[in-house]
C-alpha cells in the first residue's frame, strides 16, 4: 500500500529517531524536504550573486557535530540535506534543469524575436571566451606566485646549505614553510572555508544537480588563488590542478549568474542566463578550463570535464568546452612569451612549461610489454590502497576538524612542521655521488632547480635526494621525467622518495586550504615508475624516464580511474605521441585492477562529504521496487485559487521547493491536477501582493504585471525568506490565483513504474521534482512526488531493510576480502 510523499521526503537519510527534535523542529529550505537538519537561517544569507554565512547559531553546531561525528565512527554521512563543503557542514539542495512552462514564460518566449535569439547565443560565446580568458590568467598568476615564491624560499635555503650553514637553513625552510601554511589556512577557515581542498567534488556534485551556499563565490574564488599559492609554496605535498578545475568553475558561475553585485561587481548584460540549465553549461566549460589552465593542455581539459565531473553530456557542450579551453591554451601561450623577456622574476622554466623530457623517437618491442603490464598491476593496488588510507585519514582529520577552527590550524601546523622535517632530513640518509662527467647541466646545481643538489656533499658531488625532495613538485617531476638519467638516483634514495611522497599527499589533502590531489599522484607515480624500471628495468629497453612516465599514470588510473583524459594530459605534458599505445595499455591494466577493489577517489570524496549523488545506473534492487514503495509522507497540495493566509502558512510551516496545484469544482468537475509551483515563485508573488479579493480567477494579464526576470534564479546558494515578507491581517485573508505561474507541464509517473526506470529518467532531465500520479482515477489526482532524497540507497534500504539480505545487494555493496581485511 503506497503512501503520498510530500513535495520533497524528509531531508535526512537516517532514521527519524536519529534527528535531534530541536534541530529538526526548524523551517527547512535548504532542500526539497521537511526533516531539516541545519535550519537555513542559520547558514545562507540573502543577496545576490554570493552567498556568504550569517555566523554559526547553536543549532547549527549541533547539526554540525552530529554530522562529523560520524566520521568519528568510521561512517559515511547520510544526511541528504547537509554535506561537507570545503571543510564545514553547510546545507545543500537540488537544482532544477527542467524548463518551466507557464503562462507568463510562454507569453515571454512568444514575445521574443530574432535578435533575441541571436543575442543570447553571442553571450554564450563571449561568456566562454571570458571564462577560457580569466581561467588562464588566474592558472598563470598560480604557477606565477608558486615559482617566485617557492623558488626565493629555496634560494635562500640552498645559499645557506652552500655556506654549510645547516641549522640556519633548516631554520628558514621550516619557518617560511609555517607561515605559509598557517597564512592558507586561516585565510580558509576565517574568510572562505568552502575554498578548502580540492573542490573537484563539490564542482562534480554541482554539476549532478546539488548545489551548496558559497562555492562558487568572489570570496572562494580568492581564497581559492591566493591559498593555493601559498599552500604549494609552502611544500607540502598538494597540487594546483584541483584549485585550478575549482577556479574556473568560481569564474563561470560568477560570470553566469551576472557577478556579484554585494562586491558591486556586476553588469546588466551578465545577468541573462538566470536558471540552472545555461549555469550548468557554463560551468563545465570553467572545470574544463582548470585542467587545461593547470597542464597547459586544452584537449585534455574537455576530456576530463566529460569523463570526470560532468553528468550531462551533448556536442553542443563539446564544442563551447573545446572553445574554452583553446582560449585557455592561447591566453597562457601569450602571457608565458612575455615571461620570456626576464619579467616575471623566477617564474620561466617550471609550472606551466611542458615535460620536454623523452627522447626524439621512442623505441619498445615485444620485450618490454611484460614490465609495462607489471607496472600497471602494481599501479592498481597502489592506487586503490591511496584510495583507501585516504579515506581513513579524512575521516579523522573531520574528527579533529569538529572541534572547531583553532583545531584546523592546530592540524595544518603540524602536518606542515612535520612535512618540513622529513623534507629537510631525509636528504642526510641518502650517500653524496659524484658529479656525471658527461652532464649537460651544471653540477652541483646551485639555486633553485636543478637535477644535482649539493645540499651537504662536498663540491663536486650531489645529493640524490635531496635533488627530488628539495624541490618544487614541477621541478622534481621534471627531474624525474628526464630521459639518460638512469644512473643519477640510487635505489634507495627512489625508494624513500617514493614512500615519502606516497604517504605525505595522504596525509597533506584534507587539511582547512586549498589542495590538490592530481600533481602529487603524477609525482609519486613517477617515482614508483622509476622504482620499478630500477628493478626490473634491466628486462626491457625502455628508458628509466619512460618508466616514470609510466608509472604516474599507472597510479592516476589506479586512484582516479581516469584514463582517457590521464592519457591526453600525459601526452600533452611530455609531448610524445610515441608513447601513446605503452600509456594506453597500463590506464587499462591499472584501472581494471584498482576496480576490483573500491571506487575511484573523486566518487569516495563525493560520498564522504555527503552529497546525494545519483549514478548513471540504477542499483539492482531497485528493479524490485516501484515508485509507490518509497514515497513517504502526507502531500502538501495547494488549489489553484488559494488563500494567502494558508500560502503563508505553508510556507512557513514546511521546507518544500514546489507544490502540486490541484483544480477542484467549482474550477473543474472533477479534482485535475493541474502542475507545479516552485516555492521561490511562491516569494515573488507574495512580495508583489498582487492578490484578488475573492476566491475567483484574476481577470488582469499576469505577463503586463510580472516578467521572467521577476522569477530569474538567484546566484548559487542564494534564496529568498517568507520571513522577509510582511503582509497585513487584511492581505492575509484574500487569495492568489496560482494558474497563470504554475508549470502545467511538469514530468510525471505512475505509481507503477520501477523505481530504476525512474532513476533514469530523473537525471538524465535533471530534475528536482517527478510527480508521482495515481493508477487509478478514482484516487487523489497526485499521490506523491519523488525528489533526489527518495533515490538515495540510505533512503531505500532504510525502507526496505530486507534488500540488505537480496543477493542483488550484495552484487552491488557487499566488501571485498581485501577491503575487510583493512578495515580491521
């Protein structure tokens, strides 16, 4: 026997019980449903174009206590209404693609002509040329502040070394690195915290339909520069290419919600792409612009805003992607020629320049397959078990994040002075080498870069090691990279090299700045491929570069599981299209493996930080189920006249986003439904008070009184507050004629229909809400309304625990004797 759904089921995964009662006894608006967990009160504030918090209410500490005490236990978050953003718990909700079809919509599309149209496919265009512009200069200034300021850092230090002035160096090098680290992250947790980590799955969360306040605001996108900046500067073991994909998507949805007009950043013209289907466009193009600002490689960028991050995909999108990218790639060609001239300090030789580093022409046979599919299996295991031990550490850095924001700067500070300590003492174990005599390159290498660090040898020698780890990430990519160095690293000093790296990028993600994960994968890898070639090189005849090559996309595949963008960004990296087959076979191989034993990184971090994301498939149990069996709830319905009163009331009373509206006699002989108002409309006409008397239809036109721009979305995050409007005990009793704003097409199903077949057609439309319609017609006209929530597994096995036991759950979630046996 199914049961009615309100617009939007309870917000929360967990169980009623479960849900403190002075917490859940709020208003909710965050989402499409009643249980509210974080009142949105307490966390957005209203304005346009950013959304920045009130402060943090009581409730809203609880809230955010409970949330992260789950991580404490070693669970993911199930709440469905709140997530994790950057480093603290923020509301979310859906976002709604599907187009709205009422009255004053069609009169505004009949209304528009020809030069209509063609303007706003110019603004697309020009929008992605700004967006592909602006994405390059702020992945400029990145690699600009990061060479500089990292590069001053290990002049001095290694001008120090070369006095033999060992505790004065250690000395700078551990307080520049401080001060780094902790200017990052207070500049998170007291200006931006939504800024803080990678934001790759905030943007992919965004872009499957959930949205949350702050990400993609002025004072993220900053924070998001300048911390980054500071944070890879500061040596710890983070990236710039998650920041960077964060950036871009900052930048277009800055640009396509019309700026920010609280930082008086706005312009009229900007302000036209006011829904979530053209934001959505555009912000794919931004996170596609990222990658390609970060690598400096524009087909690379397409392909991994498609592979990884978006959830939508179509040609047209292709093309505006592939356009913004090639912007990307022309802006940095332009800026870099003017570094060239000698004005841009240190910067020249390291970020954004290509790994030139493999020979001419690149020669395997058959005999080097067999280290090559070694490497790949390895790369599998090594990349899931980073998967793994990630998430074990992040779910106690959560546990330690908790306790508020001196903690986070406690964390940050330790993580850093132990970071710095291993870098700057690791070096003494490795043995000083002689200079190579045929060498292109000066050695010792004094200064910032370079493959022979002097470090504490004798002149004439070098430090190994301390050539890697003394070092920027690029730089010691590079050094890596370098085809004819097979003898410059010992054993010993890669393996250490590689057990360093490995476990610093675990443990420096997670921390309240910015932070990427994708340049220290590619560095371990080369490591581990260099390691690898050491060992078993001897069988093949392929280059100890080569090997490092390798070796980075045999951990990208194992951990991200990317493997058709890995493969451009490889490419277009060492520009050596030679390598192309070896690098395609060991994604495959690594990918293949790492499968078998948990999910790529980018859907463990999505996960762990609680968004409600919906896969591409339906899980198997839900071929089980039909619609009817996880609505739950009674409807909230409004007619199609309705008193203003009772519209106050509801609105006030539940945290619904839409309502059925339902005609009943006199209006219709029968009760029809007749669609679907949103809540934000709701707003705008009660702000107007544009209200009737009487319990009859409105005879003016609604298209002279109101137009579309009355009813444009808000900026990310933002939305408008019943609380804000005031109305009088006379406007109270008269009523509002809902007919001409109501979506009278809004997608429905019946009762009927599996809950997979349902699944599919929610995200592949993108919608927030799916009216559920009765098998028979004798019944209510809307028994219920399926939203994101009711799709969630926490949700559905909550309902239906005996899936637990189906055979076809354990297909789909039962673990791995390799998982359980590391999670004992």
């Amino acid at each position: 026997m199914s049961t009615a759904v309100p617009v939007g089921a309870p917000a929360s995964d967990l169980p009623a019980q479960v849900v403190s009662p002075e917490v859940s006894a709020a208003p909710a608006t965050a989402d499409d449903h009643i249980c509210v967990v974080v009142p949105r009160d307490t966390a957005l504030e209203d304005g346009e174009g950013d959304g920045d918090g009130d402060g943090e209410e009581e409730q809203q500490r609880r809230a955010r206590w409970r949330f992260l005490s789950s991580f404490g236990r070693l669970r993911s978050n199930v709440t469905s209404q709140v997530a994790l953003v950057g480093t603290d718990v923020c509301p979310i909700e859906s976002l709604d693609y599907e187009l709205i079809e009422n009255d004053v919509f069609k009169q505004d599309w009949r209304a528009q002509g020809r030069n209509h149209i063609l303007r706003y496919f110019a603004l697309k265009w020009a929008l992605c040329f700004l967006v592909g512009a602006l994405t390059a200069v702020a992945a400029f200034l990145a690699n600009l502040g990061v060479e500089n300021v990292a590069g001053v850092k290990f002049v001095i230090t290694s001008t120090l070394m070369f006095e033999r002035r060992f505790e004065s160096a250690f000395i700078v090098f551990l307080v520049s690195n401080f001060l780094l680290t902790m200017f990052a992250t207070a500049l998170t947790v007291y200006v931006a915290p939504a800024a803080a980590g990678s934001g790759i799955p905030e943007v992919k969360a965004y872009l499957n339909g959930v949205d949350a306040p702050n990400i993609f605001c002025l004072k993220t996108l900053l924070v998001k520069v300048v911390g980054c900046i500071a944070a890879v500067s500061a040596s710890l073991h983070v990236g710039k290419a998650g920041p960077l994909v964060h950036t871009g998507a900052c930048i277009a949805s800055i640009l396509g919600q019309g700026g920010s007009r609280k930082y008086r950043m706005t312009s009229k013209w900007l302000r036209y792409f006011k829904n979530d289907r053209d934001r959505r466009d555009l912000v794919t193009c931004g996170a596609g612009a990222g990658i390609a600002g970060a690598f400096r490689a524009p087909v690379a960028g397409v392909l991994f805003a498609l592979e990884t991050v978006s959830s939508r995909w179509r040609s047209a999108l292709l093309w505006r992607a592939f356009f913004t990218t090639a912007i990307v790639a022309v802006v940095l060609r332009v800026l870099i020629d003017v570094c060239k001239t000698g004005r841009c300090g240190l910067f020249g030789k390291g970020g954004l320049i290509m790994f030139d580093v493999t020979s001419g022409y690149v020669n395997y046979h058959v005999v080097d397959l067999p280290p090559v599919i070694t490497l790949g299996v390895l790369g599998g295991v090594l990349g899931s078990l980073y998967n793994l031990f990630l998430d074990k550490v992040l779910r106690l850095y959560n546990v330690i994040n908790q306790r508020g924001q001196t903690y986070k700067l406690l964390l940050a500070a330790t993580v850093t002075i132990c970071t710095s300590c291993c870098l700057f003492g690791l070096p003494w174990l490795a043995a000083c080498k002689p200079c190579p005599v045929d060498s292109e390159e000066a050695c010792p290498s004094i200064g910032r870069s370079g493959n022979f660090k002097k470090f504490q040898c004798q002149m004439g020698n070098y430090n190994d090691l301390a050539s890697l780890l003394f070092n920027t990430n690029d730089d010691t990519i590079r050094n890596l990279y370098s085809s004819g160095t097979d003898h410059e690293f010992h054993l010993s000093s890669i393996l250490l090299f590689f057990l360093a790296s490995y476990f610093l990028g675990i443990f420096s993600y997670g921390l309240a700045l910015p932070s990427g994960l994708f340049v220290p994968l590619i560095l371990t890898g080369a490591a581990y491929g260099r390691l690898v070639g050491m060992l078993i090189g001897s069988r093949s005849t392929l280059d100890h570069g080569l090997f490092a090559l390798l070796g980075s996309a045999a951990l990208l595949g194992g951990s991200m599981r990317m493997t058709v963008s890995v493969c451009v960004v490889m490419l277009e990296l060492t520009n050596n299209l030679l390598m192309l087959p070896l690098v395609m076979l060991v994604l495959i191989i690594s990918k293949t493996v790492a499968d078998a034993f948990n999910a790529n990184v980018y859907d463990l971090l999505v996960k762990l930080k609680g968004f409600p994301f919906l896969e591409g498939h339906a899980e198997p149990y839900m071929r089980q189920l039909s619609v009817s069996d996880v609505v739950t709830g009674p409807l909230q319905t409004f007619s199609g006249i309705e008193k203003v009163g009772r519209i106050v009331h509801v609105l006030k009373t539940t945290g619904h986003n839409g309502f059925p509206v339902v005609d009943e006699p006199p209006f219709s002989d029968t009760p029809e439904l007749y669609g679907l108002v949103l809540r934000a409309h709701l707003l705008v006409l009660l702000r107007k008070k544009d209200f009737v008397s009487s319990c009859t239809a409105s005879a003016s036109d609604a298209s002279k009184h109101f137009s579309p721009d009355d009813f444009a979305k808000r900026g990310s995050g933002k939305h408008d507050r019943i609380e804000d409007i005031e109305l009088t005990a006379a406007e109270m009793e008269m009523y509002l004629d809902l007919h001409p704003f109501t979506n009278t097409s809004p997608y429905t199903v019946v009762e009927t229909m599996s809950l997979a077949k349902a699944l599919i057609l929610f995200r592949e439309v993108g919608l927030r809400h799916l009216l559920v319609l009765p098998k028979s017609s004798k019944r209510s006209p809307v028994v219920g309304i399926l939203t994101r929530h009711d799709f969630m597994p926490e949700h559905v096995l909550g309902i239906h625990p005996y899936l637990f036991k189906s055979r076809w759950k354990k297909v789909r979630f039962g673990k791995s004797a390799f998982t359980n046996f590391f999670s004992h």
